[in-house]
C-alpha cells in the first residue's frame, strides 16, 4: 500500500475543528490590526528563493524542493512567505496604491528537512509582512500579534526573545570583531561552523554542537555594538513591548536562519513542544525588497508554525472545541421511503440545516445509533402509520418531547430547529 510520503501528513477530519478554531483566531488578530490576506502560487521561480533568503542558507543550500519542468525553468515548492509575498509587492505594484501595504498568509511550505515532533517536509505556516515603513512599532506590531494570537489560543508557557542584527554596515564591522575572536579558535569549531566561519561566520551562533556553543558564548556580542539608528529602534522596541505588558528577553544568539534580516529579529518559543521550540519567528527585513529588484523599501514581518502550535496547544491543553453535531437526522421506518426521505432532507438542506439520513438500508435501530453519533439535535421520523395519515414525528433529542408533523409542514420544522 502507497504511504503518505515522509514528514507529510494528513488532516483528518477529526482534527479539522482544531485548526480551524485556530484559523479563525489567526484571521481575528489580523483584520484586528488591519492586515488583509494574499494567496500566492505553491512554487515560484527557484531563483527568488535562492536570492531572497541566501544561497549560503539551510533552507537553499540543502532542504528545498527544487525541480525542472517540461520547459527547463527551475521552479521550488515554497519553503516560506516572505519572498514570494514581496515578489507579489512587486509584481502588482502594491506600494504604488498604498505607501504601506499591510498584508496577512496561511499556506502549506515545504522543506526536506530531518523530520521529527513538531517538524515536517510539508507544513503550514500563517504569517504577515508590512511593506513600506522604517517605523519599529511596526516590528512591535509583529511581536503583539504573534503574542496576541497564542495568547488566545489558551498557551501559556510562552517566551519571546528579541535581538538586533542592526544595518548590514554594523554587521559587516561586527563580523570581523568576530572573526578576530575566532581566529586562534576556529580548528576547535565543528566542520559545520568551520564552514560557516568562511562563509556566514553570523550563522555559528546557531550551532547545536555543545562544544560550539562553549566557545561562542564569549565573543563579542552585535547588540553591544549597535549603530545609533539600530540602538534607537531597539530601544523603542523594549520601551513598547515593555507598555503591552509583553514580558521579553534579549537574545543576543537569535540570528534566525535566512539572510535578510536588518535590525529587530524575534522568536516566541514555547517549553510545550520537545526540541522544536520556536512557535514563530521573523523581523526587519530592510533590504529584501532591492535585493529581488524594488527601490528600497523598508518592511518587518513574520511566521508561525501552525503543527508546532497546535502540539503546544494539545500539550497544555490550552482550548477544547465544541462538540460537533447536526441539526436533524432522519430515520426511515420502512425501507420503501428511501427517495420520500432524500426529498424531505433536500427541503431541509435547501434552508443550511444541517442534515443526514442512511444510504446503507440500515435497520431503525442502527439508523438511532448513528443519530446519537452525530449528536443529532432532533431525529425526525418518517413511515408506519403516521405516513399513511401524511405525517411524520420530530423528536428533540434533548428532552425527548415528539411532535407530530404533517408532509407539507415542512418550514414548522425548520423554524423549530432555528428557534
Ligand atoms: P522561519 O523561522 O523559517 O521564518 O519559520 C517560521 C516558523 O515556521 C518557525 O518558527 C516554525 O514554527 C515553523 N517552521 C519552520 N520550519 C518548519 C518545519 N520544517 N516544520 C514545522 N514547522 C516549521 C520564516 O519562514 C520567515 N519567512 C518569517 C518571516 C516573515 N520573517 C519576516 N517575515
């Protein structure tokens, strides 16, 4: 039997009502601070995310899912939103209509990555990117959001990290700090780091490897040598966060895994997932924007995994969701009605109500079973006598009282089940 391919998943049916009670509180915060949504295709040219995100990335140089089509052209499933989202900016000449373009996303991405809890090769991202402002209240919006968002989905073991990667001139200064300190250190490093040391010496601070992480925790630190703009912002940003009540701390390791990060950097981390602990991430992304061929434009944004926060969610079981059930079942007394009950149901259906009745020639007694299953509100049934009179009997399942109904009544039904 054909398997659904690793680190890809199904989502059943039963676990429907969680994301969408998820998505709906996705969509809530959004329109809420005035983010409208945008749909972009499932694979781009290969070119925008290898330019976008960095050539020297994880996600570009080993997880993404590249393939030629019929005409040779390169194209990669999307393993994020924000390239393509400015692709789409700049395509349609968003800027041109509005000077700040607001925007909002829930999609399916794609990364061949390790898989493990909390981590896929198809997974779901919701996020949002403002395009057009310098404005760090802007970066703090993205933090209350996000926050905003988990909060209302019940998580609570929540920790919001900050950072500043400052403009690519202080982090171009900051980095031969860097090498400097390494130097005499570098044949200590992993192979990985060793890489990175040559070619994104920023990236080391991500190193999982212990002994990495022994030597790293002493160098110099970016935050500490901010230029005066970049100090400033941030400190709006501590200033703002610290009046919404948002506790935060200052991670001066977050220097997030894709390229075009300007200044502010976040995570919110949750401790109810296992090793995969970042519920979101994102930041200022200052340059993006020029890189894939704009005038400069300056934008913040971010991403959060949806599969990573429900498992927090089920973990603190921070929400229920109500049960399911449907209006009306109808139960069919002798078999002959099959089509006079599909008729009355279609009557039904017509108004929205939310109808069922059996296609397998049940007996009565199996078709009371499947009401009771589908938490029928009322069950009503048709046959017996009571057809030949022209009637048939509406039971309310909640306090057991029988009405008796005639064939042509059919709206004194639906207004008992909207009442
Ligand atoms: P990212 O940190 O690569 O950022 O991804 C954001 C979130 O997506 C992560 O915090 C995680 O919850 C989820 N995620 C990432 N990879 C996986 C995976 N393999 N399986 C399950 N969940 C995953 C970005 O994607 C940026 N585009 C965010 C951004 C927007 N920055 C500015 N604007």
């Amino acid at each position: 039997m054909i398997k659904a391919v690793t680190g890809t998943k199904d989502i059943l049916p039963s676990d429907i009502p969680r994301w969408k009670y998820l998505e709906k509180t996705v969509e809530r915060v959004f329109a809420s601070f005035n983010y409208k949504e945008i749909r972009t295709p499932i694979f781009e040219e290969t070119a925008l995310f290898a330019r976008g995100i960095g050539e020297e990335t994880d996600i570009v140089g080993k997880e993404m899912y590249s393939f030629t089509d019929r005409s040779d052209t390169s194209l990669t499933l999307k393993p994020e939103m924000t390239a393509a989202v400015v692709r789409a900016y700049l395509e349609h000449s968003l800027g041109a209509q509005q000077p700040l373009v607001k925007l909002f996303y829930m999609s399916p991405m794609f990364r061949q990555e390790r898989p493990q809890a909390g981590r896929f090769r198809q997974f779901h991202q919701f996020g949002a990117e403002a395009i057009g402002s310098k404005s760090p209240l802007l970066d703090v919006e993205m933090i209350q959001m996000a926050y905003e968002i988990l909060k209302s989905l019940g998580l609570k073991n929540l920790t919001v990290k900050i950072n500043s990667l400052g403009t690519p001139e202080t982090r171009e200064n900051y980095k031969k700090l860097l090498k400097e300190f390494l130097e005499d250190k570098k044949n200590k490093l992993s192979e990985d780091s060793r890489r990175r040391f040559e070619t994104n010496i920023l990236r080391i601070f991500d190193s999982k490897v212990e002994s990495d992480q022994k030597i790293i925790k002493d160098a110099p630190k970016l935050v500490d040598h901010l230029d005066e703009e970049s100090k400033a912002d941030f400190e709006v940003v501590k200033d703002q966060l610290a009046k919404y009540e948002i506790p935060f701390e200052i991670d001066p390791a977050l220097v997030r895994g894709l390229d075009y990060y300007t200044k502010l950097t976040f995570e919110i981390d949750s401790g109810s997932v296992g090793a995969q602990t970042a519920l979101c991430g994102g930041g200022r992304y200052d340059l993006l924007i020029e890189t894939l061929g704009g005038k400069p434009t300056l934008a913040t944004g971010f991403a959060a995994g949806i599969e990573r926060i429900l498992l927090a969610c089920e973990n603190e079981k921070s929400f229920t969701v109500p049960v399911q059930s449907i209006d009306v079942y109808l139960v069919r007394i002798s078999d002959e009605l099959e089509s006079f009950v599909s008729e009355i149901a279609g009557k039904l259906r017509k108004e929205n109500l939310l109808v069922d009745f059996d296609y397998l020639q049940r007996s009565v007694k199996a078709q009371m079973r499947e009401a009771n299953k589908l938490n029928a509100k009322y069950v009503l049934f048709i046959g017996g006598d009571e057809y030949k009179e022209g009637l048939m009997n509406l039971k309310n399942m909640s306090n057991g009282v029988e009405e008796k109904i005639k064939f042509d009544k059919v709206d004194t039904i639906i207004s008992k089940l909207r009442s």
